[in-house]
C-alpha cells in the first residue's frame, strides 16, 4: 500500500492565462500488486538464473479532485509496469550487494471525469513509457537491508495535458528509496520513498491557445509493503 | 554488514549511485522565451505554410507524408502546390485548394473543429489557432487557379 502525491505545474505560465490550471493532493491512499518470475531458475546458471520478469499495478482506489469553485470531480489515478531485470551480485555470500539493470514498459494515467469546459484546463495525464535504470541492495544489518532504484523515463506519449501544447518534449525519472526487513524465511517488510519526475518543454508561438514554457509534473508516494519469495 | 570498511564503501557507492545519477538528470522543465511577445501588441508573423507549416502539423510517417500518405495526400514531398490547387480529394469530396473560394477549400475545412467529412486535422498534433488558420485561408487565396480539376 502507499499513500502518494501529485503536484503539477507549469513553467513560465503566461501571466494573462486563465486556461493553464495548476494541480496538487497529497495523501492519497493507493493499492499496490507486484511480482517478479524468475523462468530460468532451473537452468542454476549464475546472474542467468536471476533474471527477472517483473510486474506491477497500482491504483487508488477512491479520489476526487475538487476546483476552487467547490465542485469536486471524479479522479481516476493508477500506473502500472512490465519489465526484465537482470540481479548482479557484487562479490561472494549471501550479504554481498546486489545490483540490478532493468529495462521495461510502464504507463501512469490521471485523468478526471469531466466533460465541461474545465477538461480543456486541468492536467490530464496518460503517461506511456519505456524505463531503463537499475535497482540495488546492500544487507545493512541483520536482517535490514538498503534498497534503492533509478529509472530514467522515456514517455512515448503523455496524454491530454500535452496534446494541447505546440512541440512538447517530455522526460523524467523515478526514484526509489528505503529499507527492507527480513522478518521469516522468504519474506520481508519493506518501508520506501518513491519519487517520479516529468519535466517537459513547450514551443508555443503568439497566436497559441496555450502558452507556458513546461510544466513540471511529480508523483511522490511513502509505500509500505510485504514481499515474499516461496 | 561488511566488515572490511573498503568493501562497505564500494558496496555504498554501488547503492548510491543511481541517486547520485538522479541528481545528475534531473530535467527541469522548459522556459518561456521573451513572454511579452504573447501579450496584446507582441505581432504575429504567418509562417510559411508550405516549408513550414506543413511539416510541422501535417508530415510524419503514418500522416501526410511519405510512400504511403494518408487520404493518398503528400503535404511534404516538392510540387504541393500542384498537388493541391484544384485538385479533388481522394476520400473526402471537394478540392483541395480552391483559391477561387479559399473557405470551401477541402485543406481548409478539414483544420476546422467540425469538418463535413473525417475527422478534424491535424490529428495528435495541436490544434490551428485562429491566426494559423487564417494564414492557411491567405495562402490558398493567393494560388493560382490551374483552370481545371482531375476530371478529364
């Protein structure tokens, strides 16, 4: 489970623009379903045996989004990632850190359930991208371990919020951090902080509807989970 | 934890530096360049419409553009003038640039919100403005009539 946030923003927004509507919450409670097989296990060949196949869902499962007028409006908020990762263990023994390069595919869609006017000015977001990065862990103490992840975000596309603006460019990054702890064989309860990143660039020219030099768009969420590897 | 302090250093750096890279690539997001030029009096000049317009909003792979364009229609390769002007349109009705009555023209009426056939243009790309539309309609008023269509 996590509890997350968003905070969009646009840069350089023309200061005449009533069209280009910020957009935060915070403490939004999500569910999160992941796992990762590992098909050739049965081969026993070393880092091969490791690799990967990992997937996750999460969604938020109640929100609503309200306008300064007072109206609330039905918000829709989930992500989702498919990916391979290959587990590269960095010296001998069970303690010894482990780091994984990992390349795979991911959306994150928010999106309103609003049809008026308003569509046309609050951050509509569907996010499609390709993620390469790595994730890593060092045993800290007993049963405690770092766990740390970096994902550089190629969006393919980013949804509505985009499509308004002339030439947009689109990056980002996510991040994870935190702890986990060995409580039985084979399972762990882990504590992080999750950050993702899209920065984008606007060429808008006089005569635009829209007209802002980007936007800065960012998730953070405080995730707290159970893992478990029969 | 390891006990030989190189170790837990190297095994540190492994872990910190996918953050170290974060720091490195972490975008921010772009500038307005000279905002005064979007308010009341900033001047708006037409863009080009074949050299750049047309690429900008019409061209790509799986649109106007290439071996196979869409609706048959190449807006990039040379010759789109005679390619356009008094010609019919493949899948919609209508010529496609009619200089005669620029408004009625099928190039015209398909960046409209509310075309009479398809689907508004372009398609995943912004919108006209106002201004660019109406660069459009100059445009087609300042071609030439070829005096004939496709039909024989």
């Amino acid at each position: 489970m996590e509890v997350a946030a968003r905070w969009f923003v646009y840069s350089d927004p023309l200061k005449i623009a009533t069209n280009l509507r910020p957009y935060d919450t915070v403490g939004v409670p999500m569910l999160s379903l992941g796992g990762e097989l590992q098909p050739l296990r049965w081969t026993g060949v070393p880092v091969l045996a490791d690799v990967g196949i990992t997937g996750a869902y999460t969604f938020a499962p109640s929100l609503t989004s309200s306008v300064t007028e007072g109206r609330d409006i039905q918000t829709s908020w989930d992500r989702g990632d498919v990916g391979l990762r290959v587990p590269i263990r960095l010296g001998r023994g069970a303690r010894a850190p482990v780091v994984a390069p990992r390349v795979g595919y991911g959306w994150l869609d928010f999106s309103f359930q609003e049809t008026g006017p308003l569509a046309a000015e609050i951050p509509t977001a569907g996010y499609r991208l390709v993620r390469v990065g790595l994730d890593g862990r060092i045993r800290l103490a007993g049963p405690i371990a770092l766990v740390a992840a970096f994902e550089y975000l190629e969006p393919l596309s980013g949804g509505a919020v985009y499509e308004r603006f002339r030439d947009a460019t689109i990056g980002g990054i996510d991040v994870d951090l935190g702890v986990a702890f060995a409580f039985a064989k084979g399972a762990e309860l882990s504590l992080s902080f999750g950050y993702t990143r899209f920065f984008s660039t606007f060429v808008p020219v006089p005569g635009d509807a829209y007209v802002a030099g980007g936007a800065l768009d960012q998730f953070g969420g405080v995730k707290l989970g159970i893992d478990y590897a029969p | 934890m390891p006990r030989n302090p190189r170790a837990l250093r190297r095994a540190l750096a492994a872990a910190l530096f996918p953050l170290a890279l974060t720091l490195l690539a972490a975008g921010c997001p772009g500038r307005l360049e000279n905002p005064d030029r979007f308010l009341d009096g900033g001047g708006f000049t037409c863009p080009d419409v074949v050299t750049e317009l047309f690429p900008k909003s019409c061209g790509g792979s799986i649109c106007h553009e290439g071996a196979e364009p869409a609706a048959g229609l190449d807006l990039i390769a040379p010759g789109v003038v005679s390619r356009l002007v008094d010609k019919m349109g493949r899948d919609c009705p209508g010529i496609l640039v009619d200089p005669v009555d620029p408004e009625s023209s099928l190039l015209y009426e398909k960046l409209l919100p509310l075309p009479s056939c398809g689907s508004p243009m372009p398609i995943g790309k912004p919108t006209l403005t106002p201004d660019e539309l109406a660069c459009v309609r100059d445009w087609i008023s300042a071609q030439t009539p070829t005096g004939g269509g496709d039909e024989p």
